[in-house]
C-alpha cells in the first residue's frame, strides 16, 4: 500500500532530503505493520514530528503505544480537561 501523495509532500517540506529517506521509509514500514491503521494515524505523526527526526520518533512510540494518545495530541489543544478539537487528521494536509 502506498502513502498518499498529502504525507509524502508533507515529509518533503518538513524534513532534510536525508531524512525524508528514511522518515519515507519507516512510514511505510509501519503503514505495513499496522495495517489497520489509518492515513489519519500517519498524518498525526508527521504533524507532531514538526520536522524533527526525534519527536517523529517519538510520535511513532505513542502511536504504538495508544494510537488514540496520539490522535489526541496532535487534533487537540492540549490535556487540559477541556480539550478543543482544532485539527482533523482524517483529511489530507493541505499544501
């Protein structure tokens, strides 16, 4: 299954070419992985990474821990008990 055209433009302008490689390549590992995971999933770790190799690394440990931490992260404002759904992941970025 390959990445849809929103995330791979993303990782384009978010990351170094010699990360994208291999940012490119553990999406699509993990895409393979996690079958049942959706785009939206990917989406939120790329948005979290904020083109950085580390906090996509991160980002990718949450989804693997509790995909829904993740979401959350990402689509809302914060854990402040009053959380504020401002993102949705469910639609490709926009470029």
């Amino acid at each position: 299954m390959a990445l849809p055209e929103d995330i791979i433009a993303k990782v384009r302008r978010d990351f170094s070419e010699d990360e994208e490689i291999s940012i490119l390549q553990m999406l699509s590992e993990y895409q393979q992985l996690q079958p049942e995971q959706s785009a939206r999933i990917l989406r939120c770790i790329v948005f979290l990474a904020h083109g950085s190799f580390d906090k996509f690394a991160e980002a990718v440990k949450l989804a693997q821990l509790d995909w829904r931490d993740l979401i959350v992260s990402a689509e809302y404002d914060g854990w402040s008990g009053e959380e504020h759904h401002v993102r949705n992941f469910n639609t490709p970025f926009v470029a």
